[in-house]
C-alpha cells in the first residue's frame, strides 16, 4: 500500500507518517517547509522529503491514498494533480478513522482538558497492559510518538480537536473520527477565526453529540454550565455519564486523592487536571480498568509536554510552562499554581499567539484571568499580528482588556528583564503560550531566574 502525505511536516502529520511506516505501508511526502523536531523525526525513519516544496510529478495512479494536511491550500498543485487523477483524497482525521474503522473508538473532546485526559487514559492503559491505537496532541512519558496505527489492537483513542479537517473539508476533526464512546471536558469560546460567534462554537459540540450512535457513550463534565444543557440532548441510545471534581486534598504542596481507603499521591495537581482526572477514569471503566488498577496507574502520571511541565525548581520556587493560551486554561492554570502553593508568591506570564487571543472581540473574554498572580505579564509580537493580518493592538488596549492590572510587554528582551528584578525568593514562575515567546530559551531563563536574589524587584502588578 502507498500513501502520501500533502504537508507532511506538520506536528500531527509527521507522526501520522511514522505511524503508517511501522505499520508497513509504504510513504512519501511533501511541504513547503520542515523543521525540527519534524525533520529530525522523519529523517530518522528515512521519510524525509528529498527537497522542499511542491512537486505534482511526485503524484501518480500508484498511490492508494493522498492524505491532506491542515495548511495545505486548496490550489496546491500536488492535491490538483491528485483530483485530476481521481485519488482517494483524505483529510488527516478522515483516513485515522479509515485506519480505525472496525475497531472500538474512544474521542476525548471539549475546548481545554482534551491532551491531558487523552494523555491520562494512554498512560493507565499501557501501566494495564491494554492493546490500543492512538493520536495525542502532545508528548507523553512512555510515548515514543504522538500516534500509534496497529492491526492487532481493539480500541482507538483520540484526541478530538473542534478545528476544521483541511482546507477541502471544513468539519470539525473530532466529527470525522465517529467516535462509540466521546468525552467533552467543557465548552469555552475558541477559534474565532472559524466560529464567529458563541453560538457557531457550541453548534459543533451540540452536533457532535447528536451523531454518536446507539449503544454508545458520552462522558461528560458536569460542572461546565453549557455541557450540562447539551447533554439533555443526548440521544435516545447513548448512556450519558457525568464526572466532576473528586475530593482531594494539598499538604506541603502535594496533592492527594482521598478514598474510603486513604490518600493516594499524585503528581499532577490543579482543580482542572483532578477533573481530568476522573474523567479519565469513567473512560478507563468502560474500556475494562477497575478503580484499584486505575488509582494505582494514575498515580505516576505526570502530566503531557507543556501541560504544568516543571522546568526548573528550588528551595523557594518552581517554574512552569503552560499551554494555556484561551481565558479558561489561563485562569484555572493561574489558580492550580495558586492552590498548590497558598504561601508563595506567583510571576504569570502569558502570550497572545492564536488568532482568538489577538482579535479585539475575543480580548474582553481575558479580563480578571490573571487576578490571581502576584506579577501578571502579557506578552505579545506586533509582527504576529501582520502575518495573521489583523489589525495592530496598542499595549494600553490589551492592558484595559485584562482589566487594566498587567504589564504589558511587545518585546521578549523587556520582558524578561522586568522578570530578572524580582527576588525570586517565595516566588513561582509560570510561563503560558501555545507559541514559543519569540524563541526564548524559557529553561534556561527559569533556571537562571530561581537563583536571582538580587534586590531591585519591582512592585507587583498594578496595572500602573
């Protein structure tokens, strides 16, 4: 079998890639451009393009499927080739289901939460000893790739991101997987780009529960307003179990879960992730894990790849790094920290890198988010503004957003120099973006920045 991938070079689609090779298809690819740590990855299993760009020879009748990725346009001249010749053309969640279709699926969606409950039920899984299929967003401990494609295996477990398919289909990903057995963590406004109006972004969710089938399942958070009403909805059919917040408890900045049978050690913490937590579990059940082998798994799980990834620590404070990004994540993440560590104080940094985050008429969803941090910083790059072709912000603008108590910076040299006058005693950092702050080496700086002790700190933030 030959299969080639329009754009291969993309986090998901490069992994897609490695994933088909060690199943023993055969694969090619192309994209007009491959960095690290894609090239790196698809050079190790020999999949690595001969050249950089678009070629439509590279397309012929021998290809059993062409698979488009997400920044592949419609006018890209390999995917005309391939129409003119009448391929199968997938998106990329199309042909994950084409691959899974005869096996149970298991879809973990809603706007915050889905890497991490995706990440938990693999990591609980593989400590069980289940045979099992996936795609996670993220890196995981154990993991040597972000999808795994098997014959053997009975279950599938995705993430179901609410995003469009590909620029030929403009579904939701999570709706092409046609999940058995679907999870929605909770509903926040996202995407703006693609669903202008709240009502656009709750459309697909209330869509993607109307097409689960009979027989099926949906997990679902019964503490998120907006999920609740939908999940009247749920078909006549489908089971629907709700979870919530179990009952825990923090003690010198640890987390423990508390049972009839006692506390149980976790390495995670954060009402949100507890919640994950247990949606995690109800999934667990319905794939065969008892509590007991559950609790026992969970308890070494310690989180994805840039999800409260601890990047530097000491005596007097612990730096994290944080994909949040949307008003929901950065609140909870901002109060997790908070909780976990009543006594010390907390330096939050934030950057404005999606579409959502940069677009006036999402910006007032920001406001009192960070009121929780001692030191607020939002971060943002004028020139991201230019390549996503909005119109500039002024810094007093996403000042009065957040309600007018942050520091605003457009430059990541400022920035960090504000942060390197605090006295890093007592104090935690927490640095939160789905970019990179313009490529900051953000390790290197928390590492630096736990040992400051030099006076000069300035006042925390004001808004002044």
């Amino acid at each position: 079998m030959k299969v080639h991938l329009i754009a291969i070079g993309g986090s998901a689609m490069h992994n897609l890639a490695i994933a088909l090779h060690l199943k023993g298809i055969t694969v090619s690819g192309s994209d007009d451009e491959i960095v690290d740590p894609a090239k790196s990855n698809l050079k190790k299993y020999g999949l690595l393009p001969p050249a950089e760009g678009w070629d439509a020879s590279r397309i012929d009748s021998g290809l059993d499927a062409v698979i488009l990725g997400m920044h592949a346009r419609a006018d890209n001249p390999e995917l005309i080739r391939a129409q003119q010749l009448g391929l199968k053309i997938f998106s990329y969640p199309e042909y994950l289901y084409e691959q899974t279709k005869n096996k149970t699926r298991v879809v973990i969606a809603g706007s915050h939460g889905k890497t991490t409950i995706t990440a938990m039920i693999l990591h609980v899984l593989r400590l069980c000893g289940k045979k099992f299929d996936y795609m996670v967003g993220a890196a995981i401990e154990g993991f040597p790739t972000s999808v795994k494609l098997t014959e053997d295996a009975p279950t599938a477990i995705f993430e179901g991101d609410e995003y469009l398919a590909s620029a030929l289909d403009k579904r939701p990903k999570f709706a092409l997987y046609n999940a058995q057995i679907a999870l929605i963590s909770g509903i926040a406004w996202d995407h703006v780009n693609v669903f202008p109006t709240y009502n656009d972004y709750i459309n697909q969710f209330a869509r993607f529960i109307e097409h689960l089938p009979k027989g099926g399942c949906l997990v679902y958070c019964k503490d998120d307003g907006e999920l609740l009403k939908l999940a009247k909805n749920i078909p006549e059919g489908v089971m629907g179990i709700p979870y919530g917040l179990p009952e825990y408890i923090v003690e010198n900045g640890k987390t423990f879960l508390v049972n009839g049978k006692g506390k149980i050690s976790l390495a995670i913490f954060g009402k949100h992730n507890l919640t994950n937590l247990n949606g995690a579990r109800e999934v667990c059940k319905l794939l065969g894990v008892d509590t007991t082998d559950f609790n026992r798994a969970i308890s070494t799980f310690k989180g994805a790849a840039r999800r409260l990834q601890t990047l530097a620590s000491s005596d007097d404070g612990t730096a994290y790094l944080d994909f949040a990004h949307s008003p929901s994540k950065l609140k909870a993440t901002i109060e997790a920290v908070k909780e976990q560590y009543p006594n010390r104080m907390l330096a939050a940094c934030m950057e404005l890198h999606t579409f959502s985050s940069l677009t006036k008429e999402f910006l007032k969803e920001y406001k009192g988010t960070m009121d929780k941090a001692d030191y607020r910083l939002v971060y943002y790059n004028p020139h991201t503004l230019k390549h996503k072709k909005l119109p500039a912000l002024n810094p007093e603008e996403v000042k009065n957003y957040f309600g007018g108590n942050v520091d605003v910076f457009t430059n990541s040299g400022e920035m960090v120099a504000f942060l390197q006058k605090i006295i890093w005693k007592n104090v935690n950092l927490l640095m939160m973006s789905s970019g990179n702050f313009d490529g900051l080496d953000i390790r290197k700086i928390a590492s630096k920045l736990l040992g400051n002790l030099s006076p000069g700190t300035p006042q925390p933030s004001n808004g002044l």
